[in-house]
C-alpha cells in the first residue's frame, strides 16, 4: 500500500467524522433552543395566570385592610394630655417640686 493512500483515507475519515460531529452539535443546538422556547413559553404562560390570580388576591387584600381600618377608627392615645408642654416634662426642677 502506498503512504499517500493511508494518508488520503485518514484525512477522509477525519473528514466524516467531523462532518458528523457538526451535524450532531447543530442538532443539539435545535434541541436546546426548542427547549428554551418552550420552558419561555411555559414561564409566560405561568405568569400570565398568575398575574390574573394576583388581581383577585389585591382585591381581597385592599377589602380586608379597610375593614380593619373601619373597625378602629380611633387612633392610639397620645402619651402626653393637652396641657402638657414637653419641656414641661424634661424639666429636672419640676421633678422635685
């Protein structure tokens, strides 16, 4: 067998083969960007539904939360009475008096 021979099959084998692995990575690059499109599709989909739940949930908190402010519309009462001053109050002489 001839040198030149050996050598123009290897280079043909290495050849196919690396036509081979091409068309196994594109494919694989199909695969992953359908995936990717399908999990955006999914993860759009989820957040639409759950943008619609999240509407219903708002109300129901904005409803419970005025009923809580209905139920006590008095505020806490104030620490010091209306003729206080808080000077008044800070005062070191007015202590020992």
């Amino acid at each position: 067998m001839n040198l030149s021979n050996v050598d123009n099959r290897d280079w043909q084998i290495n050849v196919s083969m690396i036509k081979k692995e091409k068309q196994m990575n594109l494919s694989n690059k199909e695969k992953i960007a359908n995936a990717s499109v399908e999990c955006r599709q999914k993860r759009l989909q989820t957040h639409q539904e759950m943008s619609t739940s999240r509407l219903a949930r708002d109300t129901k908190q904005k409803t419970a939360k005025q009923s809580r402010t209905t139920v006590n519309p008095v505020g806490h009462p104030s620490v010091f009475s209306a003729g206080d001053k808080l000077s008044d109050n800070l005062n070191p002489s007015s202590l020992f008096a």
